[in-house]
C-alpha cells in the first residue's frame, strides 16, 4: 500500500517542493487510509462539494514563512535619526566632490587660457611651435581649444548658478532668426550657413513648441472628460455605474482578445500565425524581386514603400512583439476602474470575485487536487490594496515558523502538519488526532499573509479520493496493476475447491496482522462481500484481533511452548524439524521460502 500511494501522490503532485519519503507514506497510509462498505458509491461521493469536507485531509509539510520584524516607536524613530544623518553626510561628500571638481576645471582652464594665448603670440611668427602646443595638449586647432575653453566655461558658470539658487536660462537670450526672411540670392556663403543653421534652431524650436501646445491639450481635454465624468456621477449615478462597469467589461473583453491572439500566435498551425507567415513571405518576396544592379532597380521600380502611412502596419502584423510595446495599457487602466466601482460600489466586484471562486471550486480537479479550500484569485476584482491594510514590506524576513493552527505528526526527519479547525464526521477516522480538515480562509488582512497561504497551499498534499483507493487493492489487485484476484475471489476458490470447509471456517474467519488488518473498515467490508457469495443462512462470524501487532508472534510463542512442555532436546527438535527450515534449504530456496506444513499455506492445484 505505500508504495501505491507514493506513486498517486507523485502523479498527482509532479512539482512538489518536498520529498515524500516511503516512511512517510507508510504514516500516511496508517493514519488516513480507510476500507469503503461500497466502493464505487463512496468514490463517487467523495468529491462531491457537500461530503468533500469529510473526506479530504491536508497534509501539511513545513515551508519557509515569511514574516514582518515589527519596530517599537523608539526603534523607528532612531532608524529615521539615522536616515537623516546618513544623507547629511551624503550631501556633505557630493559637495565636496563637486567643489574639488570645480577646483580642477578652474586650474584646467586657467591652463588652457595659457595656452591660448602663447598661441596667439605665436600665430604670426612660428607656426611650427603652435602646432607643437597643440600636439602637446592633444589638440588638432586652435578653433578646438576655444571651443574646449568655451565648455569648460559655461559648466563653470552652469555650477555657480546652481550653488547660488539661480536659474541658468533667466539670463539667456532667444536665439537670432534675422536671417529666415532674407532671400539667399543676398547673403554670402557664411550667411548661407548661418542660415541653414537658424532653420535647423527653428524647426526644433517649432517642435518643442508644438509638444508643449500638444501637452496643454491633453491636459484640457483630461480636465473635460474629470469634470463631465463628475457631473455625470453627481446628477445620474445610476447611469455612470453603468457606463464605468461597460467600460470594465470592455478592458476585459480587450484583454482577452489579446491573450488569445497571443495564444493563436504561439500555435504555428493557428489561422494567425498563417496570415503572418504569409505576410513575412510576401514582404521576403518583394525584397528579392527588388534585388539587382542599383541602375536597374531605378529603371525598373519604384520604391514608395512608406509614403502612405499605413504600409508600416505591416510590421505590426508580423511582429510579435507589439503585442506587448502597446502605449494603451489595459491592466493599468482595469485596476483604476476596479478602484472607482470598489469605492462605489464593493458588493459588484465581491459578487464578481465570488462567481469566480466559485467557477473554480465547482470544477472536480480543483477540488480533487485543492479540496474545498476557497480558491485565491489571482487577479481577483476587488483590488488587493483596497481589502489589505498593507503589503509586503522590505523588512520582511524568512522563518521556518508554522501557526498554532495545524496539528503535527512526527514522518521521518521532518513534520507533517495538519490543519484541524474542525473535527471530520467520517465514522473511519481514527482517534489519534491525526485525521484534520482542510482550512478553508482566502480572507486576508495584508498581502503578506496571501502569499504565506499562496506558499502554504504549494507545500500540501490532499488525501481525498487516494484514501479509499489505496486500500481498495486488497479486493481489487487490478488497481496497482497486479493481475489476480482479490481477496474475496480467493476465499471463494478456496471454499469452492476445499469440500466441507466452508461451514467450519465461516463462522471462524479471524484477522490478525500488522498491513490491512490495521485499516479501519475491513471488518465490515469483509462481512459484505462474503455475505453476497455465501448461501443464504450461512452463519458467518468475523473476528478482530484484540493486538494485531504482536498476535502472530503470540501465537507462534504459544506453539513452540506447547511442543517443548515435557520434552527433552532431542525430541523438541524432532518435533519442530516437520515446521523448521534448515540452513541447507535456505540456501537453496531464499529468504521468503515456507516449509508445507498443517499451519502453511499448502499448494493446490484445483485445475
């Protein structure tokens, strides 16, 4: 049996975080296993919503928590005094730093003002030593060095300014435009270039001009749609909590059109990623027939690829990626409308949030995998910062601590906890505090202690269906894969093939042993089935041992006493020699070998 519910609870759990061990299995298996009266009727009701309940246990196996450290007032307020003082010092090194900055700037340009003019004191005499001083300063011209010079002296300047709170830019002229209007046919080459120098000036200012008007727009039409969407509110309320909840639908609606065209596009066989294919073909296509001698490509074609402004859609079409650079971001948009009906209107979204839970708890393989654990949305209506007083704070640490709220059972090296918040009505649950419910909260006061569940519930196992079924292998070997019969169908050959034994051994079947015999439920099982293939009348008595543990060595104990009472060493050994095995026929036939005997299990052929 444990290595049964080990493989099931592999299949059914393949990314658990811990390793289930086989001395786990076998606790499992003693403390929560039962044999069902009518198998088919008791897996067909355990996952049913009104009995899971009773059926379903958690396991619980130890996970790292997560928590808070909470500061006193005193802690806090010293943690702030140090915050303060660690940026004074900050801002006491940055001005340091940047003075010592400006101390070097003013020796550079000094120097470089040096240098100037021995340049300029030579230019006339010695051209040889001016292309020395520049060499020497890494410098090409002269033209270089007072553009260096005029750098350096408008970050010196940019600096004071800052140091003595004023705004660089108050003093700054408007740049000269006096050329823009002159007819070129007036200006010479220099004024040509100063010209196109000016229109470049223009053009970027124009474009900065046109992003403020754009900005200041924006903003009057944001002020419009505030100022209409409060009047709305004011005078018909009714109305705009039906235009907001529309407009949530809609974001949804968009949304899930998104994430199925992303879905179609993951499919290579999918009509999307078709037409995509043939898009990149077609745009393959014409870039080859476009290939050629450049005289050609101007004799022959004409690229005006671009001039209308939706051929660039193309590559919205092929690019995948698009689908999340979008500027318009729907989630963001979502959580602000859920944040306005939840201040509104609460009971909306929690209904919401409830029909979801309860999509998904309706589902058989979430409660077969979950119990009837109330599932935790994971992008639940009611926003999360709006139903928790807090989140998850940057002091939060990790610990090994579980709540007082499980119960443990010591498996091997490590616990298993148990949630126990109210006790199971299964009338096969065993006594020792083992058998525990599952915990059934997804109401939590921060968003730490949503994760903590989150982490919790990944660290579980749930024993539902598994605790009829792994017992069931006795009467139905055919579960595990073995192919024979149960052990009903054995009596039963066994009765048919024996004459006279079925009226003696009826009424004196015993139980006794530390596997099966130890589950709850064979007993009355047991007296079932032999029931439906016994005569009608049979008298039929079915015994429990009162110590299934050691009544076989008690038995076995009793025997050789019985033999040895009165005897001496030789006959004792020719007495026990029929039930013994020797050395020699261990060796021969192995460890699991039984010697025929009137107590052992004869071979019978009934064929």
């Amino acid at each position: 049996m444990p290595e049964f519910l080990l493989d099931l609870i592999k299949i059914k759990y393949p990314a658990f975080p811990s390793r289930v061990s086989e001395y786990q299995s076998r606790e499992l298996v003693k403390n929560h296993t039962f044999f069902a009266l009518d198998y088919k009727q008791e897996l067909g009701s355990i996952l049913e919503k009104k009995s899971l309940g009773d059926f379903d246990h958690i396991i619980q196996f130890p996970f790292r928590h997560i928590s808070t450290n909470e500061k006193t007032k005193e802690e806090l307020e010293l943690q702030e005094e140090k915050r303060r003082e660690n940026a004074k010092n900050l801002q006491k090194i940055a001005a340091r730093i940047r003075q010592e900055k400006l101390e070097r700037k003013e020796i550079e340009i000094v120097e470089l003002q040096s240098v100037l003019d021995q340049i300029n004191d030579l230019e006339s005499t010695d051209s040889n030593s001016v292309r020395n001083l520049l060499r020497d300063n890494d410098f090409d011209s002269k033209e270089e060095l007072e553009a260096e010079i005029k750098k350096i002296e408008g970050s010196l300047k940019r600096a004071r300014y800052k140091d003595l709170g004023i705004d660089p830019n108050e003093d700054k002229e408007p740049p000269k435009l006096d050329l823009l209007e002159v007819p070129d046919d007036q200006l010479d080459q220099d004024q040509l270039k100063e010209k196109r120098k000016q229109k470049l000036i223009k053009s970027n200012l124009d474009a900065r001009d046109r992003i403020r008007q754009a900005k200041l727009e924006e903003k009057r039409k944001q002020e419009e749609e505030i100022k209409k969407d409060l009047d709305l509110k004011t005078n018909n309320f009714e109305v705009w909590l039906k235009q907001l909840k529309d407009k949530r639908q809609s974001i949804l609606d968009k949304i899930e059109a998104k994430n199925a065209l992303k879905s179609e596009l993951s499919n290579r066989r999918s009509q999307a990623s078709q037409i995509r294919l043939r898009n990149i073909a077609d745009l393959a296509s014409n870039e080859s027939n476009n290939s050629g001698s450049k005289r050609k490509r101007q004799e022959e074609f004409e690229d005006n690829f671009g001039e209308d402004d939706n051929d660039w859609n193309i590559y919205l079409d092929i690019s995948k990626e698009n689908l999340e650079d979008e500027e318009d971001d729907p989630e963001a948009e979502l959580i602000q409308i859920n944040e306005l009906l939840f201040e509104n209107d609460p009971e909306y979204l929690n209904s919401l949030d409830r029909m979801e839970k309860d999509k998904i708890e309706n589902t058989i393989l979430y409660r077969f995998y979950s119990g009837d654990q109330e599932a935790i949305l994971e992008k639940p209506a009611v926003p999360k910062n709006s139903k928790s007083q807090g989140s998850i704070s940057k002091n939060a640490s990790v610990s090994s601590n579980l709540d007082n709220s499980t119960c443990s059972v010591k498996l091997e090296d490590s616990d298993v906890e148990i949630d126990e918040d109210t006790a199971s009505n299964n009338d096969y649950n065993n006594n020792n505090g083992s058998s525990c419910p599952p915990r059934r909260s997804s109401i939590f006061s921060t968003e730490l202690d949503e994760v903590n569940e989150l982490i919790a519930r990944s660290n579980q196992i749930h024993l539902n269906v598994e605790r009829v079924r792994v017992p069931e292998i006795l009467f139905q070997p055919s579960i595990f894969g073995i192919d024979q019969g149960g052990l009903v169908e054995a009596i039963e050959n066994l009765w048919k093939n024996v004459p006279g034994l079925l009226p003696v051994s009826a009424k004196n079947i015993f139980i006794t042993g530390q596997g099966f015999s130890k589950t709850p439920g064979l007993q009355d099982r047991l007296r079932k089935e032999l029931t439906s293939i016994l005569p009608v009348g049979t008298p039929l008595n079915i015994f429990m041992s009162t110590d299934l543990e050691s009544d076989a060595w008690r038995g076995a104990a009793a025997w050789t006493r019985f033999l040895s009472n009165g005897a001496n060493h030789t006959n004792y050994i020719n007495l026990i020699e029929p039930f013994s095995i020797s050395r020699v026929l261990y060796n021969e036939c192995g460890s699991e070998y039984l010697k025929e005997n009137a107590f052992s299990n004869k071979y019978h052929n009934f064929s």
